[in-house]
C-alpha cells in the first residue's frame, strides 16, 4: 500500500514518467480576414455613391409651387375683433377691420421661413355676446376652422406639406 500506483500497461505510459505534452494546433491568422471584410464594406459603399450620382446627377432643385390660401374671419360680435394673420411674405400682420366678414387670400411659396398659414381673432377681455370664427381655406376648401363664443381668441393654422 505505501508503494506508488502502477498504470496499466493498455494506457501507454510507462511507470515513472509523465504523460506527454500536447501541443495546440498552430493559429491561422486572423488579419486577412480583417483586411478582407474592411476591403468588401468599402467597395460597396463606393458602388452605392456611385450608383446615388449618376441616378441624380440630371436632377434638378425642386420648385415648390405657390400656394394660395384665403383666410375668413366671421361672426355676430357688435364690434369687429383684432385680427392677427400671415401675409404672402414678411411678418404677421394685426389689424381691426371696419365689419365682418373679413377676407384675405394670400399666395405664398414654401420656405424655410414660411411653411405656415395663421389667422386668429380677437374679441377682447370684456364681457361681449355673440362670437367669431376663423377659417383657412386651400383650393376651395376649409382646411382649419375654429369658433370662440363670448370672450377669448379664435385660431387657425396650417402647415404646408
């Protein structure tokens, strides 16, 4: 029992020396397969911006179409509200007309400093009966409308799109 143990002989290892040592299998490099992909994305983003210039390259800037708009302001107040609208360029503009119903049409060319069209009424903070209605029409039809009863502000807007 104190004697080291004996291997039996089907094993292949002598008694008394180590078994041997098995050596990994050599790595196969890693970098062409780097070099490869990086090779293949490039070439096909360059096939793609070739392919997006020579689809556009006739292209001409877009014009955008003028649009026209008519704003209406009507009611039954018995004194006319403070209208605030968007003319064709510029500013808005605030006014009082002398009666309602009030109309304006406005022809105007989406920009990055016009893409809207705005129209509101005013009836004050005094205590008033009837009321008012915006509305923006866009070839011939009401596109925003909106009606205050009393006091208060009624407000269109619309967005080109």
């Amino acid at each position: 029992m104190g004697y080291p143990q004996q291997y039996p002989p089907e094993y292949g290892v002598h008694p008394g020396y180590p078994q041997p040592y098995m050596y990994p299998p050599p790595r196969k490099p890693v970098w062409p397969w780097v070099v490869g992909s990086i090779a293949i994305v490039v070439g096909i983003a360059a096939a793609i911006g070739i392919v997006v210039v020579v689809a556009h390259k006739d292209d001409k800037p877009a014009v955008a179409a003028p649009i026209t708009l008519v704003y209406e302001v009507t009611g039954d107040v018995p004194t006319p509200p403070d209208i605030n609208y968007v003319p064709a360029q510029g500013d808005g503009v605030h006014m009082t007309p002398e009666s309602l119903p009030w109309r304006m049409e406005v022809t105007m060319t989406k920009s990055k400093t016009a893409d809207r069209g705005f129209v509101s009424a005013y009836t004050g903070p005094r205590e008033i009966t009837g009321g008012v209605t915006c509305r923006i029409f866009r070839d011939g039809k009401v596109v925003v409308q909106d009606t205050v009863t009393g006091s208060g502000t009624a407000s269109c807007v619309t967005f080109f799109r």
